[in-house]
C-alpha cells in the first residue's frame, strides 16, 4: 500500500517523475527522507528548476481532486490543531475510561501512556465494522466528519464548532491520521488519546487500516544527544540541562545547550548546500531580486560574531502549570542558554542586493524541517530588525568557534538576537523580504501571549502579535530545589543565576531574598560590556546571603527578580500573567531549599 506521507509528498511538493526528468536521475520519492535530501540538495540545478517545479506544482494542484488534497493535508491538521483542546472533558475522560475497560479495553489503571496507546489498536467489540469507502464519504458537516486511527473510526463532527481552527479541521475530513502522527508523537500521551477515544464509533476492516509500516521513518537519522540533557519529548527531541550547569559558564557548552525541535531533524550536505534569497515586494526597492549562496560564498563574506542567548517562548512552563494546567512541553528553567555566534550579517546581504529598511515590510525564514506534506518550519521579523545596523542579526554558521552542531542548524540558521528562540529559524534554506509575516503556524498559531481569562473555547490567535523580544526574567541555578545548604561559618549561604531581558536591553540588578521580601540583596553581574541596546547575551549573577544559623534543619525559599535597563522588571506570581499556551513565564523564580 502506498502510504499517505508518499501521497502527500508527491501531490504537495514536486512529483518524483518531474524531478527525474529535471535532473535526470533514477530515483523516486519513495518515503519522507528523500524529500529532506532533496531540499538540501538542490545546488546549482535549483535556480534553472524553479519555472519548471512552479510550473508543475500549478498543473498538478489543477488536475488533483479535492479528495487527495484533503489526504495530503489531513495529518497535518488532525495532528497540531484537532485534540489540543482538553478543556472541560477530565470528568467525561474519566467515566470514558471505566467504560472502556468493561469493554475489554487495555487496562488503564496503570495511567501510563503505552497502555493509552494501545487503544487505537484494539478493536471496540461494542462497536460496527466499517470499509475505508464509508470513511471517504463522511467529509462534510452534512454527511458527518469521520476520521481514522489504527483501527479506529471516529465521527469528530460535534468537536469541530468548539474549535477556533474549525475550517482547517475540514480539510482533514473522511481519512487516516496515523502516518502524520508517526511525526508528531507528542500527541501519544494519554490526555489526547483519552479525548480522541471519546469520538470513536466503530472499526475499521482490517485489510482497510491503514500504518506505517511502509513509511520510512523520518527519525531514523536523529543525531545523538549528550546523555545530560534531560528530555521534555523524545519525538521531535526537546531537552535541557540541569538547571546548575547554567551557572557554571557564561559561555554554555555546545553539548549542554538547550535542544528545541519542532520535526525531524534534517540531513544535510554541506558540499551542495544553498541558501535562497529572494525580494518578494518592490516596496524594497532591491536591484536584485533572487540570490543564492552556497556555504562557501557565505563563508567568504565578513565575517561578524555577536554574543546572544536563546530562549525558547515556553521557558520556566512548568512553574505557570502549577497555577492551572497549560499546553506545551513541560519546560524547567533550562530552556535557554548563551553562545557566541558567529556569521555574516543578514544586512550586509540584503544591502548588497540593494534593499532599503521599511519598518511596514518583513523578512521570512525557513527550515530545512519539514511536515510531512513538506511544508518547512517558518518564521519572520520585522525587516527593520534585519537591516539594523546595532541589530546584529547574522546567518550564523559557528556557535562558540565550532561548526553548527546538527541540532544547533547545521550548517546554517539564523541568530535574531534579542528575539524569542522561535524566531531563531536553524537549518535555514530560504530567506524572503515580503509585506506580511510569515503564513507558518508558528508564526500565525502559536507563541503568542494571551489574556489569564483566553481559554481554548474564545481564544483568537489573530488578536496577538507574535512574539518578537522576550520579557526581563531570572532564575536561581544554585542551589536546586530540596537541596540541604551549608551555612558559611560567617553566617551566609551563596546563591548564582542566570538573568536575561530581550530587545537588547542589559540587565541592571538582580534582587535576591529568603525572607519573602523583608529584606533584599543585590548579586553581583558577570556580563559583557556593550551598550544598551546590544547587550544580548545574559548574565550571570551571584550574591552571599547571611542567614540566622539558629534555622538550621529548616526549609528557607529563595527568590529573585532581574530589573533591566528600561527598569522592567519581573511580576511577583505567575497568577496573572497565566495564558493558555504558557509562554513569557517570567514571575519571580523561587527556590525552597533546607539549611544545614
């Protein structure tokens, strides 16, 4: 059976017949992986294609029929958009689950992810039979939505009004889900299986089920990881370091950097690498409209290194979760680290190709990450950012001396210093001067802040910019939580953190208590000296903080509280600043430990 992903790929990228004959090779598409290639590796073939590509994906997207592209994209949307919202069903999940198991369902007392999964693979014994043709006819609000999972059939009809993103759910109607959510396996947990079982309504024939088993996996070159970092999700992997090992160097190791993965990681050659650059709008005013570069044109431009830390938007999550539940990876306070990039300037580029700064026009990014209907990662900043000449955005091709590491954007990503990681676009293969934003989910969908009273059922995510410069935020590296800390025969106990504020703006203090606030102390800065405005790299702080000995054996909380040069300074509790997606999590970061 041909499976959906090769489907997908022939229909929404280029066909493997029109790249036969473009390049003249033997090889077809024949899973995910070709495709990854094939992105990275279009060298000087690319720019004499692109009428002959155009061309075909226009012809083709004329001649397909409205089904195969409802399968192409079905996956896609079903996976990142459809059981997200969990809101107000843990009750109705709960009986759900006693009545599963009277069905003979896997036991799920156990509560363990694996035992959830099992589920789309158990036939319903209480439950009709049906062909995968009464699946394709039910792809409209008249006729009933259905999808498929495993074995499972499932009639999400009723769902679809609930959610904000309800016309994109339409288009995964009437197929299968289980080639996409090979990709994106952050959704086998059991909160959103539980919820997609609550839709089932029968089975599917056997013979009809559709797998994965012919699907070459995507994830079967996935570079390896220092065994130190500590995952949030292994399928994309997204890790961090131990919070202590932050404090430890204001330069953080390549192996220790945080890891923020949205897909598959690609595979590139850097012998035939090219970047595109492209100028999409007069309004630019470029003499040149089209660029590309290899790795070695890039190399031979100025070279120009800029210190910068990342974050990632959802950085310290898991202390706004302890308020109410949100959705995203369960991220500590180790999503974010500090490296000197070095590269060309992205300004010095579009200079050359004579483009003029225009604070109304944008520049795009995008990856060499691709969905499985081989949409790449995406994302934009104001093009003003780009051609500032304090802004220091570079094509970086070096983090701390080294080459990229795979994870890290091998060979090339972009460094948007002062900007939230997501906009950090790595494996970067496309760079484009339009008048809007980027159209990715990232950019349209997802990092943005919304009100504490936001919930799924009135969220709008066009009400929102997306996020661009970071909020002013520290944490403490040491001590951890629950560690028992010596008191110093004079009376003090050392405290170190990390503290950072986004645009550019250096940090100015760092307050630091264990009383709750009676008293304060003010930690000394380890940070580079460049003007306000350019200091974007973070700091490093320490302070000695005496404290009444008679407390030994009992428990003390540290807090701290960064202030930058704008005198921003971070909120008290996460209470109000909760938002559904929680990101900008940025209250005081609070630390209880015991002295000894």
């Amino acid at each position: 059976m041909v499976s959906l992903v090769r489907a997908a790929l022939r229909l929404n990228y280029v066909s493997s017949t029109t790249l036969k004959n473009a390049f003249n090779c033997s090889t077809k598409f024949n899973h995910l992986d070709d495709v990854y290639k094939w992105r990275q590796k279009p060298n000087q073939q690319h720019r004499h294609l692109a009428t002959v590509i155009a061309s075909a994906r226009k012809s083709r997207s004329e001649k397909k029929s409205k089904t195969y592209l409802l399968i192409t994209v079905a996956g896609v949307t079903i996976g990142s958009m459809i059981f997200l919202n969990t809101s107000g069903v843990e009750g109705k999940a709960k009986e759900e689950i006693r009545t599963l198991s009277q069905l003979g369902m896997p036991n799920t007392t156990q509560d363990d992810d694996e035992t959830y999964r099992e589920w789309h693979a158990t036939e319903r014994t209480d439950l009709p039979t049906y062909e995968i043709d009464d699946v394709h006819k039910h792809n409209s609000l008249e006729n009933r939505v259905w999808v498929t999972y495993g074995i499972g059939v499932y009639d999400i009809t009723d769902f679809i009004p609930k959610h904000p993103g309800s016309d994109k759910i339409m288009l995964g109607a009437g197929n299968a889900i289980d080639p996409f959510w090979a990709i994106y396996q952050q959704h086998n947990t059991k909160e959103i299986l539980t919820l997609l079982e609550q839709f089932r309504i029968g089975n599917i024939r056997l013979e009809d089920n559709v797998g994965t088993d012919d699907m070459g996996s995507p994830w079967a070159y996935e570079p390896k990881r220092h065994p130190l970092l500590k995952p949030t999700s292994e399928r994309p992997f997204n890790a961090e370091p131990p919070i202590n090992l932050l404090a430890e160097s204001f330069y953080t190791p390549n192996d220790f950097f945080y890891v923020r993965n949205h897909l598959p990681v690609p595979v590139i050659d850097a012998e035939s690498y090219e970047l595109e650059i492209e100028i999409e709008t007069p309004k630019a005013h470029a003499g040149e409209t089209t660029k590309f570069l290899t790795l070695a044109d890039i190399k031979a431009l100025p070279k120009h290194s800029v210190t910068a830390a990342i974050m990632c938007g959802g950085n310290r999550r898991s202390e706004m979760t302890e308020v109410k539940a949100v959705k995203g990876l369960s991220w500590n306070a180790g999503a974010v680290g500090n490296a000197r990039w070095s590269g060309v300037l992205l300004r010095d580029v579009l200079i050359a190709m004579g483009v003029k700064s225009d604070e109304s026009l944008h520049v795009i990014f995008e990856g060499a990450d691709l969905d499985p209907t081989a949409s790449p990662y995406g994302a934009s900043i104001p093009l003003s950012k780009a051609m500032d000449e304090r802004g220091d955005v570079i094509l970086a091709y070096e983090m701390n001396g080294k080459p990229l590491s795979r994870d890290h954007g091998f060979p090339i990503r972009v460094i948007v210093p002062g900007t939230v990681g997501a906009r950090n676009v790595k494996w970067l293969t496309r760079v484009t001067v339009a008048n809007k934003e980027s159209s990715s989910h990232w950019q349209q969908n997802d990092y943005k802040g919304f009100s504490p009273s936001t919930d799924w059922d009135t969220v709008d995510f066009t009400k929102s910019p997306a996020i661009q410069a970071m909020p002013v935020t520290s944490a403490i590296c040491s001590p951890n939580v629950g560690e028992k800390v010596k008191i110093s025969p004079k009376g003090f106990i050392t405290v170190r953190g990390y503290a950072w504020s986004g645009g550019g703006r250096r940090i100015v203090r760092v307050d630091i208590t264990a009383n709750k606030g009676k008293s304060w102390y003010v930690a000394d800065l380890e940070q580079e000296d460049l003007p306000d405005g350019r200091h974007y790299g973070w700091s490093l702080w320490t302070v000695h903080i005496p404290v009444d000995k008679s407390l030994r054996g009992q428990e003390i909380e540290i807090w701290s509280k960064a202030v930058d040069s704008a005198y921003n300074v971070q909120p008290e509790s996460f209470h109000n600043i909760w938002n559904l997606r929680g990101v900008l999590s940025n209250a005081y970061h609070r630390v209880k430990v015991i002295l000894s």
